[in-house]
C-alpha cells in the first residue's frame, strides 16, 4: 500500500452545542485513506457518518484532533482557507446531484473552476474533456432536465473530476438511482479507481460498500470496524470515454 496518505485523521471529537445539551457526533476517530484506495465509510443512522463527511469535506471543522488532507493540517485554517483547500483537493459527488437547472452542462461541469479563477475557455475546455470521459460527449449543450438520473450522476462526477483533486468524496452517489443505474454508476468510479484515483463514500447500504476495498463501520460516532473486503463486488466493466471526443 502506497504510503502517501491522503486521509490521515487523529483522536478527533466532534461536539455540537455546549453544556448541559452538548452533543458528541464523533468521538476519538482516527483512519486513514492512502492514495488509490477505494475506501467506504459504513454506519446507519446516527452513526456519525454524515459529521464525518462533512468534517472530510472540509465543510465542519472538528472540536478537537487532528486531521490531514493530502499533507495539510486541516484544524486552525480560517473559513477561506478552508474553501480553498476544499476546491483544490477534494471532489464531491452527492446523492441529489446538486446541478444548476438553468445552466447547461458544461457550465455545470465546468462549476469548481470558477471558484479556482480559470478563464471561461480553459473552463469549457477541461468540463468538456471531463463530459466526455464519462461518456457525455454528445451532450454538452443538454441541461439536467433533459438527462436521466444516470446521466444527471455523471455529469456530477466529472464536475468532481474538473480541479484534478486529490480526493473523490462520493455521498450515497446511487441514493436516487434505480439499481441498474446505481450499478453503472458504481462502475464509473471503479473504472476510475483503476487509473489510480482516491475514492472515498459514504454510505448506509452494504451492497454499495462492497464496491470498495476497505470499509470502515461507525457505530455511536466511533470507528466500530476496519474491514477488508473480501466478497468484493465488481460492476460490469466501464471503459472511460476518449477525452478528445470533446476537443
């Protein structure tokens, strides 16, 4: 296993509120997620698993711990600082696919790279290569009313593609999916796992976490369990698209 760690969390606590009604959502984590590995965070509800995404994403800070992304010590960052890490380094996928209905989907696709400042051409250019990755191609002047969920999903995984970052935090990607659809979906990011991404979801369902590698299990905001999965479930072979379809 590649000793680069893009994940590197230490006795972190989460705590919401303050006494007497404080709330502990984690307590004494620590994990790890090396780069290329395909890793599921398993847990039902109230496992903590959502406060642990959100502490991941970049989008909660922890009450106390340590917690590395891809080398940066996340705790003490202001909130621009953190926005900006998490544009640079993390891509998220999520369950309702989170698309602007007015805008096409290029100009969904190409989102992160507005934040990142990059000049509307080189913008359209890389959402294009992107599109056609996942095998968009011949849908980039399509807005999301007019794909199916499916499609709708891939277009939220090559927006996760865009800044090239060092993690792919998927939240329950086939939630809303029906499970043919949630079937290709799991194998667009197996196919991208094999060209050595990062992947790291979230997820309630047993089925989809067989997906991965390595599945840790959260119970009562702890790390319950760290699995290796040994009935690994693999969907039936995507090949990427050609990014120059879209040149």
């Amino acid at each position: 296993m590649p000793d680069h760690k893009i994940i590197d969390i230490e006795n972190l606590t989460k705590v919401y509120g303050m006494n007497p009604g404080e709330v502990t959502a984690l307590q004494s984590i620590s994990m790890t997620v090396h780069a290329g590995e395909f890793v599921s965070i398993m847990g039902q509800s109230g496992s903590g698993k959502s406060t642990l995404l959100h502490v991941v994403g970049c989008l909660h800070c922890a009450t106390s711990g340590s917690y590395k992304l891809d080398g940066v010590e996340v705790d003490g960052l202001d909130d621009i600082e953190l926005s900006a890490l998490r544009n640079r380094k993390i891509g998220f996928v999520f369950q309702k696919f989170n698309l602007l209905p007015q805008e096409d989907i290029v100009e969904n696709t190409a989102l992160p790279l507005v934040y990142a400042r990059l000049p509307q051409p080189r913008r359209h250019e890389i959402a294009r290569h992107m599109l056609a990755l996942v095998g968009l191609s011949d849908r980039l002047h399509h807005k999301p009313s007019e794909l199916s969920g499916g499609q709708s999903q891939r277009v939220a995984i090559a927006r996760a593609l865009v800044t090239s970052p060092a993690l792919i935090l998927a939240d329950e990607p086939t939630g809303n999916l029906d499970s043919r659809t949630g079937e290709e979906i799991m194998g667009i990011f197996q196919a991208l796992h094999a060209t050595g991404r990062t992947i790291v979801q979230v997820t309630h369902d047993r089925e989809k976490a067989q997906y991965s590698q390595r599945i840790i299990h959260l119970k009562d905001g702890r790390v319950a369990d760290v699995e290796m999965v040994a009935d690994r479930r693999y969907a039936p072979e995507v090949r990427l698209g050609n990014p120059a379809l879209a040149s």
